[in-house]
C-alpha cells in the first residue's frame, strides 16, 4: 500500500502547520463518493488555511466502480488522496479501525461517504483549535438529506456553540452524539489504542466510545448551528436490532468504565433517555415489547441495566408518547 508520511513543518512559513487526517470508509457509492471528494477538495482549497490536510479512503472492497472512480479522482483534486482497496470485506467498524490504523495526523475527521460538510465547518475548527490547541474533539450539528434536495434539521439546539469540560458529566450529555459519526473531529492520541483494549467489546457504534474517551481526557465542543448533511435514502449495509442497537452503543461505556459498574448504568440510561425512537421506532407496543426483550438479554448489556429495565423501560415508553403528542398540538419544540 506504500508507506505514509505524516506532515511536518511548512517550509515556506516556518511553523508546523494543524494536521488533520479526512478517514472516508466506504462500500457501493462511487458516485456519492466522488462528490463527496470533490466537495472536500473545495472546501480544503478554500477554508484550510494554516491547515496541512489529507483525506484517506479505504474501499471496502465494493462491487461497483468505486476502485475506478479514486483512481480518477487522486488525479483530478489537490488535496492528498490517499487509497486503500481492500481485497475482503472489513465490515463496517473494521474499515473505520482499518483507517485509524493508517491515519497519522494529529487530529482525525471521520465521513461517511455519502454525508456533506457544511461550508464554514472547516474554517471553524480551525479557529477552534487555533483558539484552544489542547480540545479533545469538535462536534458538528446534523441534517437529514433526502433524494429530492430536501433537508431536514435534526437536534434543533437552543444554542449556536457550546464547550463542554472533562469529565463524567460531559460523557453523561453528548457521548451519544458519536452515532452520527461523520464529522466529528478527534485528537487521536491513545484514543484508538484505548478502544481496542478489549476486543470482545468492540462494536458498530466505535465513534461513541472516542467522543466518551475525548470528554474524559480533555474539552469538547459542540457546534449544532453548522450542520452535515446525512443522506437518507441510499440503501444502508446494515441493520438496527430490536433495541435500535443500544445493546452495540452500551458496550462503549463498559470499555469506558470496565470498574465502574453504577457509572456506566446512568451513561447507559441517560442514552435510553436522549434517544428514545430506539427503543421503539413506531411508538407501538408492538415494537416496544421486542425491544425489552432484546435488551433484557443481548450480550453486551450491563447486568445492572438489566436489573432496572422492567422498571425503566414502560417510563420511557410512556413519556415518549407524552411528548409525541405535546409536539403534535404545538406544546413543545
């Protein structure tokens, strides 16, 4: 694959410039794909000022003309474009690891392969980081992207910015943001290393456990006004479980806190609370019940959580059709 040499100083400046390391898995989307290159390129080319930054693709051994399309691509765009094509399926979180794995940059971008950056993101980071080096990560706001143009903001916050301390009460408020995984920035030293501490806890949700890992080690801020557009009708090469894939989040917070058993349930409940359309995606008993039961005993789940859920579980239920019905008469946002 050829060996990788990570940026050093600027001859023409003098300073050692930002690194940042652009990680795109991706599998069967060669044309989002090339957008998605071309609209990175763009906004490097006119945002990345004091910023020395690649982006790294690793095929995921697709079906399509995905192999094609990058070899077109590393000729057509300014930016380094560094491929991987892989001779065998990784799975999903294997080709993330994969790309962490090969990134050297002192700060890692992970995006998905058909999720947009917004303009103005990349020039706030660096701001950001030019402003406070030592943050542990940076978290864009997200909107749903449909096939015909629309675009749907999600998490309408009440705020543009927000900085969040180190410690257990950030992990507790924004950790489970990492399940929008693209374009969350990360410093990646010993983040990665530290998830794969216990290889039987890895999960498909890894990006959870590095926004959990990066509140606990430094600062972290949230950006919800600057919004990636998530595609939503491209056919996905997964599936959610009963519970919505709790059981795959919850795992982040044993490896989070392997000693810690009374931590990790309010990091687990508190995600139950702040996600509740996973525990039942249409708000009918019907799909709430599987849901239980799937938690109740899927691997991965704390024995404690366990222990509450038959109490838990009707609560959260039942308030989240109270407040699907206050939105629905204008009582809340």
């Amino acid at each position: 694959m050829g060996s990788v040499v990570a940026p050093g100083p600027d001859a023409r400046d003098g300073f050692t410039r930002m690194t940042l390391d652009i990680l795109i898995p991706t599998f069967n989307r060669c044309s989002d794909l090339a957008k998605n290159v071309r609209l990175l390129n763009t906004l490097i080319e006119e945002e990345g000022s004091g910023l020395s930054c690649r982006i790294l693709v690793s095929n995921n051994c697709s079906e399509d003309d995905t192999a094609s399309t990058l070899e077109l691509l590393q000729s057509e765009v300014q930016t380094e474009l560094i491929v991987f094509n892989q001779t065998e399926n990784l799975g999903g979180e294997g080709n993330v690891i994969f790309l962490l794995h090969q990134a050297t940059a002192e700060r890692v971008m992970i995006v998905g392969d058909d999720d947009f950056l917004p303009r103005g993101y990349l020039r706030e980071v660096i701001r950001l980081l030019e402003r406070s080096p030592e943050l542990r990560a940076i978290i864009p706001g997200i909107a749903s992207l449909y096939c015909d143009g629309n675009v749907v903001p999600e998490r309408n916050e009440r705020f543009d910015s927000r900085l969040y301390p180190a410690g257990h009460s950030s992990v507790r408020a924004i950790s489970y943001l990492g399940h929008q995984i693209s374009g969350i920035v990360f410093m990646r030293q010993g983040m990665l290393d530290a998830y794969l501490t216990e290889p039987s806890l890895r999960n498909l949700y890894p990006t959870v456990f590095f926004l959990g890992y990066s509140c606990e080690n430094g600062q972290v801020v949230y950006l919800p006004k600057l919004k990636v557009l998530i595609s939503q009708d491209n056919q996905k090469y997964w599936n959610y479980d009963a519970s919505g894939l709790l059981s795959e989040i919850f795992r982040n917070y044993q490896l989070l806190y392997p000693r810690r058993p009374f931590l990790r349930l309010s990091m687990c409940l508190s995600v139950m609370i702040k996600q509740p359309t996973r525990l039942s995606f249409r708000m009918s008993p019907l799909y709430a019940v599987p849901a239980f039961f799937h938690l109740l005993f899927a691997p991965g789940v704390d024995p404690l959580v366990r222990l509450v859920l038959p109490v838990l579980f009707p609560v959260l239920y039942v308030r989240r059709i109270f407040r699907f019905l206050l939105r629905r008469i204008g009582w809340l946002r």
